[in-house]
C-alpha cells in the first residue's frame, strides 16, 4: 500500500499523458519525462512585472497599426482598471486580449494537447527576482559551474535553469534559426516579443521524440556530462562553439568565462589568445562579448548609486528605470540559459537545428545589445548629475531619429520625472517644499525672515530646471507657492490654497502626470501652470489691495514724498518758514510735527484716509555744522506687513533722497516768489531814489534769469519725469498679473526718477553744477534783501529829513541849519558811495552764475539722455547763453549730428 502511494502521483500524471495526447504508456514516455521537470521545477511568475510588459505591448502593437487614439484610450483604461480592486488576475485578461488580438492568419500558439507538451513554458513562468538578480542555476566561477553541472540532476534545478521556449508569436521563421535574417523582419519587433521569445519550438525536448518507450527519469550526470564533452570537444583539439556559447552566457552576465575573461587593462572581454580557435569564432564571440561590458557598465552605476541617498528621488527613480531594463535583459539570459540546459539534459547532437550556436545568439541579442548601448552612453551622460539636472540630461538624450530608442529614453524619462512632478504639484498646490536632496528647481532658504519672505526666502536653482520646463514656466511655478507662503505667513490669510485655485489640482497619477507632461508640453501641462498662476495671482492681488490699501499707499507716495498734493506742500512751507530759517541744532521734532498736522488740516489732505495720514511723519537728517532746517528736515511714510514687501528699505530710501531734491528745488521756487515781491513791492518805495536804479535793473534781469531757469527745471522734473513715469507706473501696475509685476515696475520708477532727476552716479557733475546754482540763488536772495534793506533805510532817513525841515518850516524857523544840511550830505554821499559796490557784488553773482548755468547747458548738451539734451534747448531758448560761451555752439553741432545720423 505505501509502495502504491509513492507511485501514485506517478501513475496519475502518465495516465493524465496518455488521455490527452491519445496514445500508450510508450508513445508518451517523452511527454511524460517533461511533465515530471515541470512539476518538480520551483517557478515564481512575476505577474506585476508582467501585466505591464503585456499592457506596453498591446499598446506597441495599435501604435505599429498606427491606432494612436486606440492606444491612448486603452491606456487609460488600463490605468482605470488598476485602481480598481474588482480583477486580482489583470494578467491573465490583459494576456487575453492580446492573444485574441492577433492576426488570425498566423499559426496558433497550441493546435492541440499534443503540441502542448511539445512547448516549453509560458513567458511568465521564470523565478528572475524583482531585484534583477543572475539567474541562480548559473555558479561564480568556472571551477563551481563545472562541479555543479557534473553533480546536478534535472529534478534538482530550480529557477531559470528549468525554463523551455515559448514564442510569443509563434514558430519562429527557419531563416532567422539559420542565421539568416527573413525578408518580412525589416521592422523590429519589441524586445519582449522578438528578442526574448523567438526561440524555435522545436527546441523542446519533444521536438524530435523516439517512438519506443523512454526510462521515467531523465538521463544521469554521467550521460550529460559525456554528452557536453560531445559538443564541446576534447581538451586537445580546438574549442568548440558550444563551449563558447556557455562562456558567452556568462559574459552576458558580467562573469568570466572558461575561455573568455575580462581585461581590466583594456576594459573590455577578450579571449584567451592561446585558446585554438578559427577567425570567425573569436571575431563573433568578440562582438557577443561586447554585450556583457555593457551590462557590467550599466550594473556597476545602479548598484553603486541605488546605496547613495545622497543621490535623490530623482537619481533612485533613475536607477529603478534602469532596473527594469536590466531585468528584461536578464529574463531573455533565462530563456536563453534553459535552452542551453534543455540541450544538455536531453542530448541535443551538436549542429542540430534548434541548438544555440554564436550566430543565432548575435541575431536575437541584437536590440538588447542597442538597448544596453542606450543606456550605457546615457549613464555616462548622467554622471555626476542628480535632481533636474539628470533629467535635463535625460531628456536631451532622447533627441534622436531612432524611434525606439527615443521611445527607450522616454519611459525612463517618465520615470525619472515623477518626483520632479511630486515636487512641483506639492509646491504649486500645497505650497509646501520637500527637497531634501535639493533636487527641485525651487530652493528656500530657512534662515530668511519673515519680511524678507517674498524677495529673500524662495529663488529658483536654475541648474535644476529641466530643459523640457521653460525659464517662463520655471518662473510661474516659483511664483505660484511663494504666493501661497506669502499669503499664509505675511498677509496671515487662513484660505486653504485649495479655496485659492478652486479644482485645479490634479487627481492623476505621476504617471499620468508625466505622461501628459512628455506629450502636450504646451498643452494640458502649461494649462495647468497657468491657471494655478493666475488664480494664486490675482487671489493674493486683491487681498493686498482689500485689505492692506497697496494702491493707495502707493498714491499717498506720490502725493506726500513727490510733493504731487500742491496746497499742501505750498502751505507746508509757509508755517515751516520761520522753524526752517534756524540753525539745525535748534530743530524739536515735536514742533514740527505740530506744525504737519496743522498743514494737514488746513488742506485737502485732511480728506485721506486715516490709515494714509497717520503714516506721514516728520524725519530729521543728520545735522552738520552749518545747516539750518531747510538741509536737515523731510517728510516720511512709515510702511510695514505685507506692503513693506513693495515699499522695501532701499525704495524708501529713494524716495527720502528724491523728497530731498524736490524740496530743495521747491524752496528755490519759493524764494524767487519772494524774491519777485519784494521788488515788486519795492520797486515804488525806491522809485524817489534815482541812484538806486541801475542797481535794481541788474537785479530784475538777474531775477528774470533764475526764474526762468527754475520754471523750465521745475517743469522738466514736475511733467516729463515725475508725472510721464507716474503714468507709466500706473498702467504698468492695473495691468499686473502678479506681485512681482509691480515690484518690478515701482523699481523700475524709483530708478527713472532717480537718473532724470540727476541723482544717480552718471549725472553726479550735473547734479554739482545744478545745487551750485540753487546755492546763487540763495546768495542773491540775501543780496538783494541787503540792498532793499540798506536802501529802505536810506529812504527812511530821507523821508524824515525832509518831514523835520517842512515841520520846521511850518513853525516859522529855518528848515535847516548849515550844520544839519552837511550833515544830511554827507550822509547821503555815504550812501551813494555803497551803491557801486553793490553794483559790483550784483556784477559778480552774475558773472558767477551765468557761468554755472552755461557750464551745466554744456553737461546738458553732452548727456546721452535725449530728455536732458532737450532740457538744454528749452533752458537756452533764445541761445543767450550759447553766444557768450562757443562749447555751446560746439557741443549744439555735436548733438545734431548724432540726431541726424540716428534719423
């Protein structure tokens, strides 16, 4: 009974023979014998791994139908059906489909039962681990692989080494088996279905079976073992090509072989130069081996940087791409190696049709060889490279005519991409930064505070960018999660970002996702950019001007700092008149602050609102020896949160010297209005003082030429600088579509302002001879308010001279004595005696400023500003000046020239 027991697993299993193939316990014997390898071989199928080969090659197959949209929809389908968790065996439908799918024309996979045992297994049965380990039938050295070839039975081998041949396609065309390629393979079929599967079925061990009855068990070791010293030949005569065919089998692998070796020298496989063998076996195993440096190549760079995190997502993504391709390499190394022992196990005679010889071996190791040349030239391209920079590297790689590496490169280049795409939906949505490996082409920097957030904190690594993303794109991003950090942590705005760009995230997969990235680049990718961009922009936009008033802080600037609200300003300068007038050092800020808000009140600027006015505040600059209120005193605009992020220290800054310019100028406005009444009130007064007219002639010419001077200044300043850039800035800022947009723009009018009204390092001569001018100016007004003094004084004197001898007169005495009317002479001579040399000093302050302006229209002239040059024409528009300096009429020549050539 026990003895029926042990017999009877086999017992059932030859009876199971006979029924299906219809024949006796010795027809079947042959069939039998296979059926016992397979059941006590140990195969672990990797159904994952498979359901995608066989999903690319369906989609492969309506791609070379040229079926593109088919394509796309059963791509999408297929990526439906795996988030469903309804089919556990995808596999099988998938297989399914693609069977049926086939042309019915070509010869089918399995006529009968018959022919099914004359098959080796299905492609998925095989133990290749998910790792792309070496199939482990194969021993480390030639010494192991001897002995355990010798020692080993059939029932004994596990994994590969038990795997038959089974074509994907069906039989295999005789002119390919002979080395010979077939007029209809021009067009390359994908590895899976040619490279790995093309192998005859004849090479089953039923392919050519005797009729009698065969022995249960396969042959022994010593039967292989004589069998493989058949077709490798005696140790004496020359090597045979089977034995080459083994050796070429471990090179594949990057293991030396008996005859072939590595040579660290050359880096490269060669054979052993003592070894007896014909030309044209040493060339093709040379070319063969040429296929094991390129794996040794493409092996050595995973294993080495799949251990290193400093590498990266990106660098780890990398290298599984390049896994998978090594373990679809490495499944053609088993079907291949099971040939190889299928042969040795059942006897195959060398020379038989269905043996593997060097030939067939360069033919069907073809595409992987073009593969692994793919992918080794592209890890030398990769080398040093992580992050975006590798999949810059990556993506320039796939520039290429040859479809099927490029479409190599692409599959690799989605999976390098998915992190790149984690990170950058993660930023743009989420606004969080994850680059631990500063891999992403956005960089934080953690120690920036909180008010340097949106110029500081966040910048774009631009050697991360990669080359498929524009600069323009790259910029939108950054923008688009600065936006979002900025909102959280400056405005303090709660509005989760989904709220923000309301059903814009994405619910693909990063697979998905890299895929309509690598296709529709303009498309859907740059749709889905955009609209985060201008949903986050606009969103943050309008809580700054909401809530924090950016515009109109942006327009009290221009009211209070540029002087733009003028009855303000005018009687501004009119309470401040008697404070200013002092030495610095006598200067309270409380007074003066006193005297703003009492300026506010009694003008239009009382109507601001209160947020604006009580921004505006008094600022004292550094005193030196000398100054009185008018150098030391400004107006200030405190600014803080989030629209000191448009108002940084450096505007501020620039906006304090340009207050500072436009007051000075202002006041010398001011003066010569003053300068203007008193003569005009005076002129009466002194009209009974003849002697004094030739002095007040100079003056009123004097006067008439800075007044005309500071008009033209003020009005250069006042309409082509300050109000042309206002209106520029202005536009600039209702059409931005981002912050950085009018940050940029509000620079760009701080810094026209600041070089046409002469304050930066190109104009600083100008800017000398203009406040050389502006200090004549001053010293005529003191000169002229002496003379008007002194005068009136006299006339004072006279008057009461006079009023005393009619007085007297009146009384009935003599209007004067003698002693009196000497008096009165020599008083009168005295004062007659200063007027030449007030003449003089009047001659001289003109002399001097008429030489500063003439020097300042030359440096007009010269400027490279056409608005300066245009200054000069109106400044000089009689050409008074022009005629009494010739640098004048020499530099006017120069200037038109280079006008009519740029006409």
């Amino acid at each position: 009974m026990a003895g029926l027991d042990q017999k009877s697993p086999n017992v059932l299993l030859q009876s199971l023979c006979c029924r299906i193939i219809g024949k006796s316990e010795a027809e079947v014997a042959h069939q039998f014998q296979y059926a016992v390898r397979v059941i006590g071989s140990n195969y672990a199928p990797t159904i994952e791994r498979d359901e995608f080969l066989v999903s690319e090659k369906i989609k492969k197959e309506l791609l070379k139908q040229r079926r593109e949209a088919d394509a796309a929809l059963f791509s999408e389908l297929h990526r439906k059906l795996q988030t469903q968790g309804v089919l556990k065996h995808r596999w099988s439908i998938l297989y399914l489909l693609l069977s049926l799918c086939e042309d019915p024309r070509k010869p089918p996979r399995v006529a009968n039962y018959g022919a099914l045992f004359a098959q080796a297994l299905p492609r998925d049965a095989h133990s290749t681990p998910f790792y792309c380990a070496r199939p482990q039938s194969l021993s480390l050295s030639h010494q192991e692989r001897t002995g355990l070839t010798h020692n080993s039975t059939s029932m004994g081998t596990s994994g590969v080494s038990s795997i038959g041949v089974y074509s994907l396609n069906g039989p295999t065309p005789q002119s390919l088996l002979s080395g010979h390629p077939a007029a209809g393979d021009s067009v390359r079929q994908p590895l899976g279905s040619r490279l790995a599967w093309n192998l005859p079925p004849t090479a089953s061990p039923l392919a050519s079976a005797p009729t009698s009855r065969a022995p249960l068990m396969p042959p022994g070791p010593t039967a292989r073992a004589a069998h493989r010293q058949r077709r490798e030949g005696d140790g004496g005569a020359e090597i045979s090509e089977a034995a080459l065919v083994r050796d070429i089998l471990y090179v594949f692998q990057g293991i030396d072989g008996k005859f072939i070796k590595m040579c660290n020298q050359a880096n490269c496989y060669k054979i052993d130069e003592k070894a007896p063998l014909s030309k044209s076996l040493r060339d093709t195993s040379s070319r063969l081996a040429e296929l094991g440096w390129l794996h040794n190549k493409v092996r050595r760079y995973t294993d080495s940087r799949s251990l290193d995190r400093a590498f990266g997502l990106v660098g780890q993504s990398f290298c599984a791409s390049l896994h998978q391709e090594l373990k679809e390499y490495y499944r053609l190394l088993s079907v291949l190696h099971s040939q190889l022992q299928v042969e040795d196990d059942q006897g195959v005679n060398v020379g038989a049709e269905s043996t593997l010889t060097l030939r067939r071996l360069l033919v069907w190791t073809y595409d992987p060889k073009v593969r692994l040349k793919t992918l080794a030239a592209l890890v030398d391209y990769c080398q040093g490279r992580k992050g975006g920079e590798l999949a810059s590297a990556v993506h320039a790689y796939g520039k290429t005519g040859d479809p099927y590496m490029r479409a190599l490169v692409q599959h690799i280049l989605s999976l390098v991409s998915h992190p790149i795409l984690n990170f950058l939906y993660r930023w743009i949505y989420d606004g969080e930064l994850e680059d631990t490996y500063h891999e992403f082409f956005v960089a934080s920097d953690p120690t920036v505070k909180t008010d340097r957030l949106w110029h500081d904190k966040y910048s774009l690594r631009k050697s991360m960018i990669p080359s498929f993303v524009t600069m323009d794109q790259a910029r939108k991003v950054l923008l688009i999660g600065k936006s979002i950090n900025f909102l959280h942590q400056v405005c303090h705005d709660r509005t989760p970002p989904g709220k923000i760009t309301p059903a814009s995230k994405s619910t693909d997969s990063p697979r998905d996702a890299a895929a309509e990235l690598f296709t529709d680049l303009e498309g859907a990718f740059q749709g889905k950019i955009d609209a985060a961009y201008f949903e986050t922009s606009k969103y943050l936009l309008d809580v700054l001007n909401r809530n924090y008033l950016l515009l109109e802080h942006m327009q009290a600037m221009r009211r209070y700092l540029l002087l733009g609200q003028g009855d303000f300003i005018r009687h501004l300068m009119d309470l401040l008149k008697p404070e200013l007038a002092r030495p610095a050092t006598t200067l309270y800020q409380h007074n003066l602050t006193g005297i703003l808000e009492t300026a506010v009140r009694a003008t239009n600027a009382q109507f601001d609102s209160p947020e604006i006015l009580k921004r505006l505040d008094v600022r004292l600059l550094e005193v030196s020896p000398g100054d009185t209120g008018w150098d030391v005193f400004s107006l200030d605009y405190h600014v803080d949160g989030p629209i000191a992020t448009v108002f940084t220290r450096e505007c501020m800054s620039h906006y304090l010297r340009v207050f500072n310019f436009l007051w000075r100028a202002k006041r010398m406005e001011y003066i010569l209005t003053d300068i203007w009444k008193g003569q005009m009130c005076n002129a009466k007064l002194l009209k009974g003082m003849p002697e004094l007219s030739g002095v007040l002639h100079q003056c009123h010419i004097l006067a008439s030429e800075m007044v005309h001077f500071i008009h033209q200044m003020q009005y250069y300043i006042t309409f082509e600088v300050l109000e042309c850039s206002w209106d520029e800035l202005w536009n600039k800022v209702q059409q931005a579509q981002d912050l950085d947009h009018i940050i940029a723009a509000h620079e760009v009018f701080l810094d026209t302002i600041i070089s046409r009204c002469l304050l930066d390092t190109n104009n600083r001569s100008l800017l000398n001879q203009l406040r050389a001018i502006f200090d004549q100016i001053i010293e005529f007004q003191n000169a002229q308010d002496a003379l008007y003094r002194s005068g009136l004084e006299e006339l004072q004197l006279r008057l009461q001279f006079e009023d005393k001898k009619r007085q007297r007169e009146a009384e009935g005495e003599w209007g004067v004595t003698a002693a009196q009317e000497a008096e009165e002479k020599k008083r009168v001579q005295e004062f007659q005696e200063t007027i030449p040399k007030m003449r003089s000093q009047l001659r001289i302050l003109t002399h001097f400023y008429q030489g500063i302006v003439q020097q300042f229209l030359v440096l007009l002239m010269t400027s490279s500003d056409e608005s300066l040059q245009f200054l000069s024409f109106r400044l000089d528009f009689n050409e008074h000046y022009k005629a009494r300096d010739p640098r004048l009429r020499a530099s006017l020549g120069a200037t038109r020239g280079r006008r009519s050539s740029n006409i």
